[in-house]
C-alpha cells in the first residue's frame, strides 16, 4: 500500500481485503485527490480552501477550477473577504511559482520531448496564471494597487509566452 505506482485494480483490491480485515478502509482509500472531489457544500470555504492548498498544478481538475470560482464569486459578493485569503495565497502562489520554474527548466532540457510533459507543462502555465488572477484581484480588493499591478504584469508574461490565454 506504500508504493504510489500500483494498478487502479490491484488498489481496489488490496483495499477491500484491508476493510473487511479491520472494519475500515485505508486511509489511502478514502483521502483526497484535489483534482474531482465531491465538493463538500457543508464547509466550501475549507473545502476549496484546502484544494488551492494541495491541488496539482499539472492537471486542469474540476477541484481547482471549482476553487478559483467559488472565491471569485465570494470576492465579489463579499470584499472582505479578501483579507481571508490575502494570508493564504501567497503560500499557494510560492509552491505554484516553484513548480512553474522546474517545469521550465525541464522545458529547456533534453528530457522535455513528450507530448505528456507538454501537456502537462502547458497545464501548470494556466493554472499559475488562473492564481495569479485570482490574487490581483484580492490585491485590488485590499486597496494594494501597485502589488495587484505587478501580479498583473507576471500573468501577462506568462500568456504571452503561451501565445494567448484560456
């Protein structure tokens, strides 16, 4: 159960023999994946606080684009709330920013010459730019003009290298 390289099947069955040994599935079974969760309508603030969190950033997932909207949608329906997130989505931003950078080193390597590590490459562009937008807003939100302009400017240099946006 350690390893992460097993077969969809040979989980499902492992975790089955694992429940009806101890009652309860693994803890594996049961965790997130922060890319098609269910959405828990009971706390969507954690809920999607928690996918910005924890998401993968080489997939587009229904979890994250689920995120980006719901606080959008906060955003505007309530402003304050932008303080909330203002002390959470420069961690985000970060751990997103450095996986950004590897995957344009990879980019620049010989090891960058399947289709897999384009799509995946291209799909951290967006999702970068997707919390880069997210954040400007915030900045604005908080009356930080300036710092909301240069979260601008990164997101435009970003699209322009990926010739256009999405």
């Amino acid at each position: 159960m350690s390893s992460e390289y097993t077969s969809k099947g040979l989980d499902q069955l492992v975790n089955q023999r694992i429940e009806r040994l101890t009652g309860k599935l693994p803890a594996r079974a049961t965790a997130r994946s922060y890319r098609n969760d269910p959405v828990d309508e009971d706390n969507l603030w954690k809920f999607h606080s928690d996918t910005l969190l924890h998401f993968d950033p080489k997939w587009l997932s229904s979890n994250f684009r689920q995120a980006v909207e719901y606080f959008g949608v906060e955003l505007e329906q309530t402003p304050a709330k932008a303080a909330d997130l203002i002390g959470m989505l420069p961690s985000v931003l970060k751990r997103i920013k450095n996986i950004f950078q590897d995957a344009e080193k990879i980019k620049r390597s010989d090891a960058y010459h399947t289709r897999f590590s384009s799509r995946h490459h291209e799909n951290i562009r967006i999702n970068y730019v997707r919390l880069l937008l997210l954040y400007a807003r915030v900045q604005e939100l908080t009356e930080k003009i300036d710092e909301a302009i240069a979260v601008l400017n990164d997101a435009k240099l970003i699209t322009g290298e990926m010739g256009g946006t999405r």
